[in-house]
C-alpha cells in the first residue's frame, strides 16, 4: 500500500466514525432513545468512539502532515495517550513498507 492510498484509507475511516459519532448523540435524546433502545447499544459507547477518532486524528496529522502537537489541539485539558498514537502511526509504517517514510 502507498502513502497515498493509506492516508486516503484513513480518512475514509475517519469520515465513517465521524458519521457513528453523529448518529449516537443524536440517539442519546429521549425521544430517539425511548422509540428503539436497541439501536444505541447496536452501535456501541460513544466514549469510544469519540476516543479513538481523537487520537487516530492526532496521529493522522503528525504522520502525513508533520503538525505538532500544540497545534492540533490547543484548548484540551487532558492530554492525549502518547503510546496509543504512536502504535498508529508504527502500524502505518509497517502497511506503507518499502517507502521511505520520514516522520517528524
């Protein structure tokens, strides 16, 4: 796989979340809640999902776009996990392979 296609890949993954995350808060309200309860469990904790999305996001854009830190997130009070992105980012350098890839 390419940088291109990986990096293309994740935002596809990214959108999807985004998408997921969307659907459960609007699914937290009573009146969607209460009409099929079943459906929120389906899909799973929102928690979740808004936790990896953020820190996939973080990884996305130390690795394809060289940003730093400060200025991915400048008004979080809790700092992100630092081993989880960088587990990220390991993982789309071993799908990347053979292409050099400098991360900085």
């Amino acid at each position: 796989m390419t940088r291109k296609e990986l990096k293309q890949q994740i935002k596809e993954e990214q959108k999807e979340r985004a998408t997921t995350i969307r659907i459960l808060k609007a699914a937290r309200k009573p009146k969607v809640y209460n009409s099929n309860p079943d459906f929120y469990n389906k899909l799973g904790y929102l928690g979740s999902h808004q936790w990896s999305y953020r820190h996939i996001h973080i990884a996305y854009c130390k690795f394809f776009n060289n940003t730093p830190y400060e200025r991915i997130e400048r008004n979080c009070d809790e700092f992100p996990h630092e081993n989880t992105i960088d587990e990220f980012i390991n993982n789309w350098v071993e799908e990347i392979g053979d292409e050099i890839v400098c991360v900085g």
